[in-house]
C-alpha cells in the first residue's frame, strides 16, 4: 500500500509522525509540500492531507479526476471536513493498514468564465462564488436555471454551494445545511438588499448561470480557497462535475456525527 501525505509547510512534523506509524504498519509513504508540485505520485492507494480544511481543499485540486481517496487528518483548527486529529495517528495507520474504514462520495462543481486577472481551478468541492469589490455598489446577478429566469439578486454577492459546502460560507449566510447524499445545491445571497431574496435549493442535474450587471466594471469570482477577477457581463455557468470527491471516513464517523462534534448540532450552550 502507498500513500501520499500532503502538507502546505516543509519539513512538518505532523507529516514525519505519520510517515513513521505507517511505516511500522508496512505502508509506503510519500511526502507531497503543496504550492508548486502539480502532479501525483504513481501508484497511490490513498492521500492523508494533514493540516486543517484549508489543506484539504487545496489537496482536492492537486487529487483532480484521479479517483484517490483522501483523509483529511487535521493538525489546524476547525476541521470540518477532516476525519481525525492530532491524537488518532495510531487509529489512522490501523485502520488504513487493516482497510477499516469507509469512503463518502462528495459532489464537486464544474465552473467556466472568462477571467481577466489570477487564474481559476475551474472546479470546486465547496461553493462558487461572487462577490462586489470593495466599496463599490450593490452587485446584481442574474441567475438562470436550465435557461430559465430565477431571479435578479442585489446584494454584496451570490454563493453556488454543494452539500459540502453548505456547512461553510453558505451557512455564514443564512443558508441551509444539506446532507451529502442529498442530490441537490444551493444558492446563497451574501448580504442581499432585499428581504425577498432568500437561499433556494436545487437539483444538482441543473445548470445554473450567473450574469452579472455591466455597470461591475471587475468583480470576485471565488472556487473554494481560491479567487481571481472578472468583468460586469461576463457570464459564469456552473454545474455538477462530471467527477467527484472520495472521502475517508474513520469507523463510527459520518455527516451526522461531525455537525454533532464539530458545529455543536443540537448542544445546549449555556
């Protein structure tokens, strides 16, 4: 068995500790630092992403259309997306070794635009966004579903968000929690203008398009982690990508029991 261990920082020590209990367990492993590398290793089983969400997502656009299973072990803060933590090493290299555990299908966005600075991954695990520059006016988006006219949103700007997604910026803003074998988007408005403008969910089989006003002379277009700029009439389509992301998830563990540990579901806070 071989598998990848992904970091964002060299010479990590979270990185040295796993490459150590895996080694024991008679597994292969091969450090990958994120920033330049652009290509995976031969013969992966598996990639551990060691970090926090953040790396994770980054880990997401290096893995592609390859198939590889990640586990996310989280070294960083939250965690949502992440399977264990700093004291479950043993747990994580008995588990791989003895192929204890199961794996999440999650749903990734297709997005396509003309982009005029920065560079866009043209997929994205999370959310699709838009958003206004700063301190320039509301921005408008029209959005079509299928071709058809849904609405013309005002506001700071418009969230397409997958199941995954909905538990980040989406949920900021008001959206609604979807389970990630729900079949189905969401689309969020940041800061809308209007009362009348609430998150609506979809089927994840629609093409959305977003149309931005002209009078935006550039604006944000974001894809998890990362963003560039486009222009006021360039239009951004999204869809259901044709791949999708394979998760690990440890025995015991599921959707539920993260919004339980992770989001406090259901806890009474005094």
């Amino acid at each position: 068995m071989k598998i990848a261990l992904y970091t964002r920082t060299p010479n990590n020590e979270a990185t040295a500790l796993l490459a150590e209990r895996l080694g024991t367990r008679g597994i292969e492993t091969e450090e990958i630092v994120g920033g330049g590398v652009k290509t995976l290793p031969e013969g992966l089983d598996a990639l551990i992403s060691v970090g926090g969400d953040g790396t994770l997502l980054s880990s997401v656009h290096l893995l592609g259309d390859s198939n590889i299973p990640v586990l996310g072990v989280n070294f960083g803060h939250l965690g949502f997306l992440t399977s264990a933590n700093r004291d479950d090493v043993e747990l994580v290299a008995d588990c791989l070794k003895n192929g204890d555990y199961n794996v999440e299908t999650r749903t990734l966005l297709k997005v396509v635009a003309e982009v005029t600075e920065g560079k866009m991954p043209g997929f994205a695990l999370n959310e699709v966004y838009l958003h206004r520059p700063l301190g320039s006016a509301l921005l408008r988006v029209k959005v079509f579903v299928d071709g058809q006219y849904l609405a013309n949103y005002s506001g700071d700007g418009l969230i397409v968000a997958t199941p995954t997604g909905s538990t980040a910026y989406s949920l900021s803003c008001g959206g609604p929690i979807l389970t990630p074998d729900s079949g189905s988007l969401v689309i969020t408005p940041i800061g809308a203008h209007t009362l009348t403008l609430r998150p609506i969910v979809l089927s994840d089989k629609v093409s959305i398009s977003l149309l931005p006003d002209e009078s935006c002379d550039e604006l944000t277009l974001g894809t998890d982690s990362s963003s560039c700029v486009i222009r006021g009439g360039e239009e951004v389509k999204v869809s259901r990508h044709s791949h999708a992301l394979r998760l690990i998830r440890l025995p015991g563990q599921n959707f539920f029991t993260a919004l339980q540990n992770k989001l406090l579901w259901g806890a009474k806070l005094q």
